[in-house]
C-alpha cells in the first residue's frame, strides 16, 4: 500500500506563522492497526511524531509513511506452511511541500472621512493579497504621547465579525481606528492596517484646536501658530499631508508648552491630541498665489451667519470679487464679502473667490478651495446622539428576545 499526504485546509495561500494540520493516510485502507513516520524539516519534530495527523507552522517539505504495529516481526508455523506478514511498511510518500507567503496585511477605510455630530460612519477592512476565511476585528487607537498609539477593542468585538464592515453610529469626536483579520485555530492573525481618522470639525470642550491666524487658508511662505486647550496637561499637535503620512509638531515646528509655532505653513489636516482623546481638526489648505479665502476654521452651527472674505498676501481685502462653490458663481456676493445670514446643510460645499480684474488666464488672483461645513445646534446634536443610543439599546434588546417573540412584537 501507499501513503499520502493531504492539507486539511482549503485555503489558497497559507502565510508565515499560520498553524496548518497535515494528514497521512493510507491508499486502500488504514485504522487503529497503523502506526506512521514523519520527515519533516530538520528543525523541525511533530508534536505527535507517530500520529497520522501533525500540525505544524514550519515551511518544507513533508511525507510519511505507515506500517503494521504488530509488522515487525513473523512467526513461525509448522514446518508445513510459514506465513508472513505482508505490507508491513508502505513507500514513503511523495513529498508535500508547504509554502508560505509574508504575513498580509490589513487595509482600512472610512467613510466618509469627515463627519458632522451624530453621523454614521463605515469602517471597512480588507486583507492584502486577498483571501478567505477571514474574521475581521475592529480597534479605536489611543494616543500615546511618549510613543504612537495603542489599540482598543471596540465594544462586543472580541471574537470579530464575519462581514468586512463596521458601522459607528452618532460619532462626534475626531478618532482614529485601526483594523486586523484573523482564521483558524489557534488564531492567525494578520498585520494591523495603519490608523485611519474619522475628522470632525466640530470643537470639544474637552480638547480643541486653535489655529491662529483664525482661516483655513494660508500663504506658503505665512508663520502658524497652533494652540491646544482642554482637560489634559500634557498635548502634542499632530499632522497629516495630502498622502496620507501623519506627523507630530517636532518634525516640522517647534512645540512650546500646549502651542505649535512653525515658521512656513504647509497643507493639511491638523489636530491636538492628549492621553485620552483628540481634538477637532482643520483641514489648512497653503496656496502660493496672491489671493488667499477667508473662511471660518469651525463648522457654522446652522442658524447663524458666515461671512467669506478675499484677502492679498499684502493682508489687504479685494473689493471687486466673485465667489464660486463647487466652481459654480454666486450671484450674491457684494463689497468683496459673501453672507451667508442663517446657514443650512445645503450651504456646505467647497467655496473660493477670485479678483475680477485677473487678466484672461492668469490665476493668481484666484485663491484655493476649502470646504465650508455645517453643524447641528447643540440641543440638536444632543438629541440626534441620543435618538441613535435609544435605537442601537432597542436593538439589542429585540435581539435578546426568543424567536417567537420576535416576531410577535414585528406584527
């Protein structure tokens, strides 16, 4: 008889580290009679060196081979008829090669990445290369100061969840998440994706961003300060660029108590954080022409007013200007100013201006883009947290019920 050696798993790519299980089985048979051999790489000795299953997270090449227990001796009959055992030992098998690939890594996104207070907002996690099988598990990372981050479990998530997605509902902070994937048994897990933020512009009192001078935009060659207040005595001001790659103060600015002063502004998303939280964050936008927008660094609760302005890196305000959103012309734009008196949803979009005296072509006068965001009065967002608390309890809830009940209370 012959021997083979087959995976017990159906999975197209086994990586470094993962925990596989091997099985030695015999061709026309097999039972509690045989005893099998392992060759496995040289450092490496099976668990159950005699067993016809081995598991093992080792790479190289395996085979086995089995025999009779009892195949290691005859005996002999009369001299009239001798029997002999036969097939005491099989061939050995041919070799099964187990390869393994570099541990994969976890990708995240968020969206949308900018919120408002009481917004819903999807995690999604995926698994580079792809593969199957996957569980995925979803962490907030906590700012530690004298290092990165540390990550924290989300709530009820510590076995994973077989979808690829993670809903947050009511968020109103600025946080950042970080996803990873895990199979088998024990678990193998890939790398953690990198943090991703979810922004908020909306100020909270227990930890808030001041940018000074007070606009989302900046001239290049223009010194910024950035101040951090809240409930926390030790912060540092964090940024990420336009690729994605985040930083601290230290890097590119000079960090003096809670206030990062640098001396050459730089685009980007700016943020306080402390031990426990983060602060809201501005989306400061550098333009190196000669218009720059003035436009308000918070979110404008609905109901109030907003003025945009057109301001010369000489700090002088252009009169004769226009005003575009979404690269559209507003009509109401007058002495160099837009007002917008009772701010909606509807108002938000990306504003600029642009001088009206620009020569055919020549864009100088023209500033960037920056987006104009609104917010919820404060009762408002209050009650739109809790009306999302109140569903995700009544949610649970109807879970908990007994089927028949269940559906009872959906009559």
């Amino acid at each position: 008889d012959g021997t083979v050696v087959t995976l017990q798993h159906d999975l197209p790519e086994i990586y470094s580290g993962e925990t596989i299980t091997l099985t030695c089985g015999i061709e026309g048979g097999g039972g509690s009679e045989w005893e099998y051999e392992w060759r496995t790489p040289d450092y490496y000795t099976p668990p159950n060196p005699r067993g016809s299953m081995i598991t093992s997270s080792v790479r190289g090449d395996y085979s086995c081979k089995g025999r009779l227990k009892d195949g290691g001796s005859t005996t002999e009959w009369s001299d009239a008829f001798t029997v002999k055992t036969s097939g005491s030992t099989t061939e050995w098998s041919d070799a099964f090669t187990v390869k393994t690939s570099d541990v994969p890594q976890s990708v995240l996104t968020v969206s949308p990445s900018w919120t408002s207070p009481g917004d819903s907002v999807t995690l999604t996690c995926s698994v580079d290369p792809p593969s199957a099988g996957w569980r995925f598990f979803w962490y907030q990372a906590v700012p530690e100061l004298s290092l990165n981050y540390t990550y924290e479990l989300l709530a009820g998530n510590t076995t994973g969840t077989e979808q690829d997605s993670y809903i947050l509902h009511g968020q109103t902070h600025t946080a950042g998440y970080v996803c990873r994937a895990g199979r088998g048994d024990p678990v193998f897990y890939t790398l953690y994706s990198d943090v991703k933020f979810l922004w908020s512009g909306g100020v909270n009192p227990a930890a808030s961003l001041t940018v000074s001078p007070h606009r989302l935009q900046h001239f290049s060659t223009e010194s910024l300060s950035l101040s951090c207040e809240g409930n926390s005595a030790e912060w540092r001001v964090m940024k990420a660029d336009e690729s994605g790659f985040m930083s601290s103060c230290s890097y590119w600015g000079q960090m003096t108590g809670s206030t990062c002063n640098t001396t050459r502004a730089s685009s980007g998303v700016y943020w306080c954080e402390s031990a426990t939280q983060s602060s809201n964050a501005a989306n400061i936008t550098t333009h190196s022409g000669d218009v720059i927008l003035v436009s308000s660094v918070h979110p404008v609760t609905e109901g109030h007013s907003v003025t945009l302005g057109c301001m010369l890196r000489t700090k002088e305000h252009l009169d004769n200007v226009d005003f575009y959103k979404n690269d559209k012309l507003l009509p109401n734009g007058v002495g160099g100013e837009l007002l917008i008196s009772a701010v909606t949803k509807s108002d938000e979009g990306f504003y600029k201006c642009r001088g009206r005296n620009s020569p055919p072509g020549l864009e100088t006068l023209t500033s960037a883009e920056s987006w104009l965001s609104s917010e919820l009065q404060k009762h408002q967002a209050l009650c739109f947290s809790c009306c999302w608390l109140l569903v995700w309890f009544l949610d649970q809830k109807v879970r908990s019920f007994p089927s028949d009940i269940r559906l009872i209370s959906l009559k």
